[in-house]
C-alpha cells in the first residue's frame, strides 16, 4: 500500500516527523518550521531573519538560485518530507546548475554537514553538460566560507563510486530520472545510490510524472516518467520504500505539451531541441499551468544486509 501525504504542509510534515522522533530529528525539524516563519520578512542580515544556519535561513539567502520557483518546488515541504537533517551527509546527483545545492551548501556548511555532488562527466562530449559543469564550479567552489568544502563526483559511463560506501545518510536525484534513463544507466546509478547510503539512510526523489496509464517510453523522451517506473527502479535496486507526496503535483499539467516537459515553464521551450526558437509560437498557455506535476517519493536502504555494490572502482573527480 502506497503511503501518500497529499496536499501536505509544513507543520503536518513536522508532526509527521515528530511521532517517531529521536532529539536531533526534533530539533532540526523545529529550527527549520522556525526559520520559515521569518521568512519573507527580511533578508539574512536584517534583525528579524531567520536564525544563520537554519533550514529558514538557508531558504530565504540572496544565493538562492530562482527562489521564485518556490510555489512549484516546495523546497522546505520537500525536504522535510525527505529527512534533511544539518549534520548529516548528503549526496545530490546530477545538481545541473545547482538549484537544491544552493540551498543544501549553506545549510550544510553551518551546521557541519557534508555535501557531495554526483554531476556529469567533466570529460564527456557533450558541450552543453561542461557549461552546466563550468558554471557550477564558478558559483559553489570558490566560496567556501558559505558553501563549505562541497565534494564532487561523476557520473561517467564506465561506471564508478558516487561516495564511499556506506557514508551517506541522505541522497537526492530531484528531476532527473528521464536524464539517466536516456542515458540507459538508470539501474546502475540507483544501485550505485544504494552503494553510497548508510543502512537506513534515505533516498529523495521528485520526477516530473507521466500519466498511470499506457507503455512507459525508456528513454523517458517526453521528460515525464510514470511513478510505478520509478517505484520499480528504486525497489529493484534494493530500496524500501517509505512514503509518497503529492506535495509538488499540478493538476493542472495535461503532460501533453508538443516539446514535452521543457514547453512548461521554466524552460518554456518553442521549438523541438536543437531548432532555432520559434517567436511565433504562443507560450502562454503554458506559463498558465506553471511547472510540471512531479512525484516526490522516499525509500531507504534496508538497515539489514544489502546487495553488494556493483564494480564501485574509484572516486572519479
């Protein structure tokens, strides 16, 4: 049976959190509802801000890349929903620009967590994922006094460790199961995910969601993906899983979009990738139905023995 947590709110979040809590879960979950209530009144350097170093205060920092985004994100409801905890270690693949990482560096840093990103390939082909790479280094490595000592690996097609086994507690892949899968390597990046994560250690993931019915397209074209894909993919790789919320859905996405997802806001994208935008095309319909609606689920690795990790070989820079 599917656990949902539909229309979910902070509070019920942290209630929900709350029932099985140990102190530190508690604590964390109460700075960061804490943090939010200050939010929006002031930036982090006015008198009433939220607390440095909480959840809030992390939300609310001029560093946010696109806060804007945040009616369709859910960023706090997201990673609450998820267990973030400041101490902790915790792995996000494939940042692309580092929207979430934006958010996790800083609160991680104060509160001596550890962060490690899983991007692309620095050495690959594609000209497009190195200006990804390129931009992400210049916004989050050169500032350690706010970001921290922000850790990197990669996701290359030989395969290889995302983080030594068994050292994180969290991992995050938000939106971006349609890339590995149109890379065809997303049964060995969720094992390698599994490899990564402490027994008991949590996997979060949001994915634009296509509809129940019909064949799932593997190499996910459309940019939508069926959430029982994703369930299988996780549960196969070894993953428990733990709970399901409709906290980032829009009922309003039809998923029929003739540029797929990428029509939707932010992208609103007006021709078929690599055609010359189309200035004809009327993309206001689509900035009325906002972003995509996503599945937000959680798993866990099993606290007990757990499949071997597949060739992890090296940390790969």
């Amino acid at each position: 049976m599917v656990t949902r947590f539909d229309k979910v709110s902070a509070s019920r979040l942290a209630l929900h959190t709350m029932q099985h809590p140990t102190r530190r879960r508690a604590a964390f979950t109460l700075a960061a509802l804490g943090g939010l209530a200050a939010c929006g009144r002031g930036s982090p350097n006015t008198a009433d801000s939220p607390p440095e170093g909480t959840l809030g205060w992390a939300l609310a920092g001029p560093w946010r890349i696109e806060p804007a985004r945040d009616q369709w994100r859910h960023p706090l409801q997201t990673l609450l929903f998820w267990s973030l905890e400041g101490d902790k270690s915790v792995l996000e693949v494939l940042p692309g620009r580092g929207w979430y990482t934006s958010i996790l560096a800083p609160y991680l840093a104060a509160n001596a967590g550890r962060l490690v990103v899983a991007s692309f390939d620095p050495h690959a082909d594609s000209l497009a994922q190195r200006e990804v790479l390129a931009d992400f280094e210049a916004r989050f490595m050169r500032d350690r006094a706010l970001y921290g000592a922000v850790e990197r690996t990669a996701l290359t097609s030989g395969g290889g460790a995302l983080a030594p086994a068994g050292s994180i507690d969290l991992a995050i892949l938000a939106n971006n199961v349609h890339t590995l899968m149109a890379e065809g390597i997303a049964e060995r990046v969720f094992r390698d995910v599994l490899a990564a994560l402490k027994p008991g250690g949590g996997f979060g993931i949001e994915q634009h969601r296509a509809a129940s019915t019909g064949l799932q397209d593997p190499l996910a074209g459309t940019g939508y993906v069926q959430e029982a894909y994703v369930m299988a993919l996780a549960q196969e790789a070894g993953f428990e899983f733990v709970a399901a919320s409709d906290v980032n859905a829009n009922p309003r996405d039809t998923r029929d979009h003739p540029f797929g997802v990428w029509t939707l806001p932010p992208t609103l994208r007006t021709s078929p990738l690599g055609e010359p935008d189309n200035p004809a095309f009327d993309t206001s319909p689509y900035e009325a139905i906002g972003e995509s609606d996503r599945m937000t689920l959680r798993f866990r690795k099993p606290s007990g023995p757990s499949p071997a990790a597949p060739n992890a070989g090296q940390l790969r820079p």
